[in-house]
C-alpha cells in the first residue's frame, strides 16, 4: 500500500482587493460578508433604526436601506446617529434609485457605501424611436453617464467609501439590451462601463454585483465578470446573490443553489439571501450556506444518519433533542447516528458522536473512541457531562 497524498477539499478563494464598509472589509481574503436590506420607510427614524438593530444583533454585517428621495437621504443622517447614540455604529449602505444624483451625493455624507444600478442610468430615446444604436451614439450616452456619475464618485473617493454597481439582469439599459441583448454578456459590460468611468477618477473601492432571478443565468453573468476581470487585471471583490428567489423551501434552495455553487468555485466575497419574508430570516440562510461550505464555522456542525432499519432509537426526536441542548456552543462537530454498524468513520471526525448501542442503550465517543454505554434516557444528559469533562461546554444564555 502506498500513502496516498490528502486531497486537497480547501476552496481557493479568488483573490480579490479589500473594500472597506464601515470597519467592515469586504474581499481581501476576510471572511465572506452576510448582508440584508430593511424594509422600513426610511423615513420612519425609530423603526428604521430597530430594525437595523434587530438584523445586526442576528448577524447581518452590513445593513442596505432604501434612499428613493432627498428625505430619505436627510432621514440617514439621524438613524445613523440614533444608532451610534443607542446602540453601536452599524455599517450602512443606500440603496439610490434613478435620476437620483442629488440624493445620492446626500446620502453619501451619511452612510458607508452607496448601491447604484447602472440600467438606471437612462439616456436614450424611447423604444420606438429606433432599432439599434450607432457607435457615436453609444458614446454620447456614455459620456453623458459619465458627468452624470462622476460628482458622486468624487465624493465616495475623498472620503474613502465605497460604492457598489449592483446591475440587474431584469433593469439593463435599453442602449446595452439593444447592444448585447438580454444576456450575461450585457449585464457584465453595463458593469465595465462603470468600473472604467470610477477608475479614470481613480477611484477603486468599488463591488460588484450582477443578480438574477434564474439562477443559470445569474452564474453566467458571475463567471463572465470573472473571467473578464482576469482578462484585465481586475480584482474587484462581488457580492452575490439570486433577486426574487421567493420564499420558503424553494426560496431557500433557488439561493443555496446559486450563491453556493459560485462560493464553491471560489467566487464572491459578501452574499445577501433576497426572501420574500421578513429580513431575519435571510440571516441564517447565509450562514448556513458558509458553514456547509466550511467558509464560516458560526454554530455546531450535525452529522445525522439518515436513519434506517437498523437503528436503535428514534432519530429524529434524539437529533432535536441534542440540537436543544448544544445549539449554543460554536465551533463544535456532533454525530447523531442510529447505529455503529458502518464504524466510527461514518461520523466524519466529528468531535462527539452518539450512536446506537443495543437496544435500550447508547454509546459516547470523544472522536473514534468510544468512552462509555448509556442507557438511552440519559443518553443527552452524559453527553452534555462529557463535554463538560473536556472543558469545551459554556452555559446557554
Ligand atoms: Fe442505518 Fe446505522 Fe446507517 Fe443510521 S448509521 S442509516 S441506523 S445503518
């Protein structure tokens, strides 16, 4: 037998430069961001303010708000100074709507990075004016863009924040639809075209985003943008995520599916959960789509059989039970398995494992040994003692 070399299971993250929200980093090999967005009218002060706290005190590390007028922009001043005055400084970013420069110059005074989409940088005629875009036009519209972004990109460098160019597959420019089609090859270039416009003023703090509701065509847009960075030296960092995916099962699914298969290739640095319920519960989505990929290590990691003939007592019922009693501890791997018939090697290194003995009883191990038989109804109360025994168990608040 020879000694085969470990295959390497670590994912390589994509190098990318750091962006600094707040005292939050976003790239620059940090851990990946979780992110969300608040539903409240901004200009509701105190609930803008609760529910940023409320997102921020689950998890969520930066908090997106809606900015749709020159109010909303003004009201940012106050919530971040209620937040400062009754909670702790939060790392916010607004969210600026079309034709909207006024207030995104405002609102850059008030928070830590500003989200623009460039397909609502609208220059050109109606639809039925035309059929295609002539190359002079193309650049017209271009230049126009340019002096339309270029105050609050100005404004962003000097003092030392951070924009995101969030392009939507549902929202590009009519001139890049008629250019490049509805297509990954559209959403990628609309967001070139800003990135230029921000380098030419030196300016670099910049992430990117080009979401999607269908998920294939959200991984191409990532994997082009990608690819095309390489191809210019780029390495701004993404922020990733699937709009509209829904709610529920599916919504939850739809996301995993594509922010976790980009993640797996090493793709994206912050992700938002976009559901169809209330922001809190986005949160736990995020974290564990990262603790799945091994990105992140948030909460204790279950390794549970499937169960099957063979086991010994009810597994679902002894799963939640364990998970109850040692939810609170971060950090740690523990298997819940039915019966010990395929080895201790099932349970995949996890530090703990409880596992079917005979019937009536069941078996303790620290790693792969086994330390002792219990019967089954003190099965959850010895394995909180054997934790305790290894000095790895901290009361639950
Ligand atoms: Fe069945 Fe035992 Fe495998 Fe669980 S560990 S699925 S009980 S054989």
């Amino acid at each position: 037998l020879t000694n085969t070399p470990a295959f390497d299971t670590t994912i390589h993250r994509r190098k990318t430069r750091p962006v600094q929200v707040g005292d939050i980093t976003i790239g620059g090999g940090n851990p990946v961001v979780v992110q969300s967005m608040i539903n409240e009218d901004t200009l509701d002060i105190d609930g803008s303010v609760a529910a940023i706290r409320r997102l921020h005190e689950i998890g969520c590390e930066i908090v997106r708000v809606t900015v749709p007028s020159m109010a909303h922009a003004k009201a940012l001043a106050e919530i971040k100074q209620k937040l400062a005055d009754t909670y702790q400084t939060v790392p916010l970013v607004a969210d600026v709507h079309h034709n909207g420069m006024k207030i995104a110059l405002e609102v850059a005074k008030h928070v830590d990075k500003v989200r623009i989409n460039p397909g609502l940088y609208v220059f050109e005629k109606p639809k039925s004016d035309r059929t295609e875009y002539t190359e002079t036009e193309f650049t017209e519209i271009g230049d126009k863009i340019r002096s339309t972004l270029e105050p609050l990109v100005i404004s962003l460098r000097d003092q030392g924040k951070a924009m995101r160019i969030g392009v939507n597959h549902g929202s590009l420019s009519e001139r890049m639809l008629f250019t490049y089609g509805d297509t990954p090859e559209g959403m990628v270039e609309s967001a070139l075209e800003f990135i230029k416009i921000c380098a030419s003023l030196d300016f670099y703090n910049i992430v990117l985003s080009l979401k999607a509701s269908r998920v294939p065509v959200m991984l191409a847009a990532y994997r082009l943008m990608v690819q095309r960075m390489n191809e210019l030296g780029m390495e701004y960092p993404l922020h990733l995520g699937v709009t509209e995916a829904g709610d529920g099962e599916y919504g939850r699914i739809k996301s995993t599916a594509g922010i976790g298969t980009l993640l797996a290739q090493g793709i994206g640095d912050t992700i938002r959960v976009s559901l169809t319920e209330s922001p809190e519960k986005e949160i736990p989505v995020c974290y564990s789509i990262l603790q799945a990929l091994g990105l992140r290590k948030t909460m204790v990691e279950y390794v549970a059989c499937p169960s099957c003939g063979r086991t010994l007592f009810n597994l679902e019922e002894v799963l939640h039970k364990v998970r109850e009693a040692t939810k609170h501890l971060t950090g740690l791997d523990i298997a819940v398995m039915g019966c010990i018939v395929n080895g201790p090697g099932e349970m995949a290194d996890a530090d703990y494992g409880y596992v079917g003995k005979q019937p009536g009883y069941i078996s303790l191990y620290r790693g792969r040994e086994e330390i002792k038989k219990v019967p089954e109804d003190r099965g959850v109360e010895e394995l909180i003692n054997l934790i305790k025994s290894d000095d790895r168990w901290v009361e639950p608040e």
